[in-house]
C-alpha cells in the first residue's frame, strides 16, 4: 500500500488546470444508462471513484472507453438492474445508481449502503421520494430493492433537507415518469446544474437546477449526448490552501470562480490576496496566514462542508484563534485528531472546532481517515517542519488525480512510494 511523504516548509508557486468535478462525473455517468446510443464525457478526472463507477456500467452491461479524459459509454446492452455489494463499497455515494437503473428499467437492487466515513449515512430521503414517484421499496435483507408497477409517475416532492444526492435520484428517477415532478426544497449545488445540463442535452425536459424548485416534465426516451464535466470546485479550494500555508502564490485555471465566492471569502479574511476572472483564481499569501473568526458549512451557495477540512488545516499555523462550524455531517471531524499529531491545537465539542495557530507543526506519521481529512493532512505536511508520512491515501485517490505531482509541480517537496 503506497504512502505519501512530505518534506515540508517549500513554498509554493506557479499554476495548475483543475481537473473535472467528481461529484459531478459520478452522478453523470449514472445518468448515461437512461440514453440509447453514444455519450461522450470530456473532463473526468482519473480517480479511483470514477473507475469504480465505470466497473458499475461495464457490470449492468454497458461498454465503456477511456480516451485520456473523456470517458466514452454505450448503455444499449444494459441488461442488469442489481449493484453487488463488493461495488456498492467501493463508493460512498453509489446510491445515485438506483434513481438510474430504476428510471430505466423499472426496477432495481442495490446493497444498503450503510455507514461511511462522515457518519451514519441515511437514504431516507431518497427512498421516501422514489416512493411517491411510485416505486415500491423493499428492504431485503441488506438488498434495497426498487419495483415500479408501470410507468414511474411524476408528482410533488418535498425535500425535508436539501440532499444532494436525493436531489439527483429524483432528477434520474424522473426523466422518464409520466407527468410532472416538482422537486421543492432542492439541492442547489452547481454539480446539480451540471446534471440537469447533461440530462437536457440527452433530451430531457429539465428545468430550475440551481434554484430551489426543480421541474422534470417526463419523456419517452433520451439519446446519446456530449457534455463537459465542470470544474472541481473543491480540488480548487484543496490548491488554494496548500499555498495558503506555505506563504505561496497559485494560480488555478479552467475554474468557474462564481461557485468558490464563500471559499475566496474566508481566503480573504485569512489575509490572501485572492483575484479571480470567470475561469481563472489567483492566491497570494501572506508570510503568515491570520485567523478567521467564524466559519460554518452550510448548502450552496454557503461555505461547503467538504472545504471545512481545508480551511482548519490552514487555521492550524495562523495567528489567532479561528472557529469553524459543521452543519451538514455529523461526524466529520476523525482527521482533527491526525493534524494534532503534527502539533495542531485544536479543540472540539460536537459540531464546533476551535483551532489555535501554533507558530509551527512538526512533521509526524498520519493516516488519512477520510477523502477531505486526507488533503488537510496534505496541506498539514506542506506548512510543518520535517518529514510527514501520510498513510491510507486511497481515501485521497477517490477525489484527486496526481496530487502530488500537481503539488510538486508547485515546488512541493512529495513524493508517493
Ligand atoms: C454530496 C457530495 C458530498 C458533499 C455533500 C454535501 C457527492 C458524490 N457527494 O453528498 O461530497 O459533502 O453532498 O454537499 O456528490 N441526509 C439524510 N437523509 C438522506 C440523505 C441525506 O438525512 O436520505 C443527510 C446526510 O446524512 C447529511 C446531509 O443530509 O447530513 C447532507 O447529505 P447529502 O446532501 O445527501 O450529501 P451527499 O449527496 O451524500
């Protein structure tokens, strides 16, 4: 199992393109399975997460080729409706595959998903909605299974919380309902826009994405489409910080700047000198970062609750006391523990982490507990003295291609072995 090993103290400087959001591929790639004939995906990031749900494709009967970052699918021999459990682990946000496979065949089987590494990890809200949709959900002895009697009817759906991934089973689910659904109290995110943009451009009739209230009138069939995967807004926040700690300069292109406006923000604060065009983020640190005073996760277009991570990781070595808020996962702070073995003062009770910059972080061996845990131990490593040895990076190889080559394209001292 290889490791990451920083030496830290480089600073950073220079630029980098930023790959493809994996929030946005995943549910994407779910969503060629309602198209007959070809789609060409342009901008998916190499990551372990994305070969995972291409294995799911090829498994239901798709084929699927990679031609450097575009991902090529033809779901016409789809031919499966179940999800194994050995591929359903693989991911954490493989539920997104049942709106699909439900959408298209009527019915479905996947494996509960169970647990995670943020914290018990609910589908209330997921199997609630495909129900009113007129699915009939089955708890089968760890199997969920989805059985529609027809043709899935659109109807009214009120989300108590505004999930992302429900949000997007729905979206899945309701392409081909008959009628139409309303989905209010929606997830606003931009990965949303995104699928609601492929879906349009397959031949769906899908409108609001962005906005609260999201209509899907239903149609009979979709075709093959093309359609470029946006930016990854939160590998964009991950560079903007490992500079931030080490006194550096980036500059991040073929981003979308109007989604980080909440990041660039606390960047700000922090004492960065952040400037931005449409597609172009550019960071200039400080010799030390400052405080920021209070910062909560909240849904889009709030601060994200996966640069929560991100942002304590710099507060570690600024001067002053910062306060962040995680509203959105209950159980989101395992990493906390690994950035104080690198010296970090950090306080927590329950959902509030105080973090006290110390002058310096020593370098230490960490394992990775989670994807964003990871990049903050990453970001940790950069600001400390000495060596950082970073175990269980398959965690960080679900959300970010060549890091370290990235980093030290930057003049990072890292290597993986
Ligand atoms: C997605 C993102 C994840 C991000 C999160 C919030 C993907 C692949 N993952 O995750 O990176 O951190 O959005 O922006 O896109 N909940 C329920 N019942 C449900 C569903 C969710 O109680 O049926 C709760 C969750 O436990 C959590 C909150 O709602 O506390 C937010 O979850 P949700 O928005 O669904 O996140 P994901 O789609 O899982």
């Amino acid at each position: 199992m290889s490791k990451l090993y920083i030496n830290g103290g480089s600073r950073l400087s220079g630029e980098l393109i930023v790959h493809g959001a994996k929030n946005s591929v995943l549910p994407i790639l779910a969503a060629t399975i309602l198209c007959k004939g070809e789609c060409v995906i342009h901008n998916c990031p190499n990551l372990s997460d994305v070969d995972s749900s291409v294995r799911i494709l090829e498994h239901l009967g798709c084929s699927c080729r990679r031609e450097g970052s575009t991902i090529v699918i033809n779901s016409d021999g789809l031919s499966r409706f179940d999800i194994p459990d050995e591929l359903m682990q693989e991911m954490r946000s493989s539920i997104v595959w049942l709106g699909a496979i439900a959408g298209r065949l009527g019915r479905a089987r996947l494996s509960s998903p169970g647990g995670c590494e943020l914290g018990p990890r609910p589908i209330d809200l997921h199997l609630s909605a495909l129900g009113r949709l007129g699915m009939q959900i089955i708890d089968n002895h760890g199997y969920i299974d989805c059985v529609a009697k027809g043709r899935l009817r659109g109807n009214d759906i009120h989300l108590a919380f505004p999930s992302v991934g429900a949000t997007e089973n729905i979206m899945l689910a309701a392409v081909y309902a008959q009628g139409k659904t309303v989905i209010s109290n929606a997830a606003k995110e931009p990965e949303i826009v995104d699928l609601q943009n492929f879906l349009n451009r397959a031949g769906a009739r899908i409108c609001g994405a962005g906005n609260d209230k999201i209509i899907i009138e239903g149609v009979r069939s979709l075709h093959g489409a093309e359609h470029t995967v946006i930016p990854d807004r939160i590998v964009t926040a991950t560079y903007m910080s490992a500079a931030s700690v080490t006194g550096g300069e980036v500059l991040l292109k073929g981003v979308l700047s109007e989604q980080l406006l909440s990041v660039i923000s606390v960047f700000g604060e922090m004492g960065c000198d952040v400037s931005y065009s449409h597609n172009e983020i550019k960071l200039s640190a400080p010799h030390r970062l400052s405080r920021f005073s209070g910062v909560q996760s909240l849904v889009y277009p709030g601060f994200p609750t996966d640069a929560g991570p991100l942002i304590v990781a710099a507060a570690t070595v600024a001067q002053g006391s910062s306060m962040f808020i995680e509203n959105i996962f209950e159980n989101r702070y395992k990493y906390i523990g690994e950035l104080r073995r690198l010296g970090a003062k950090i306080k927590t009770a329950d959902r509030v982490a105080v973090i006290d910059g110390v002058d310096r972080l020593s370098g230490a061996r960490v394992n990775s507990t989670d994807l964003r845990g990871g990049a903050a131990l990453i970001i940790a490593g950069l600001a400390a003295h000495g060596k950082t040895e970073i175990d269980k990076i398959f965690h960080i190889d679900r959300g970010y291609e060549n890091i370290e080559e990235n980093l030290r394209q930057l003049g990072a001292d890292i290597k993986r072995k």
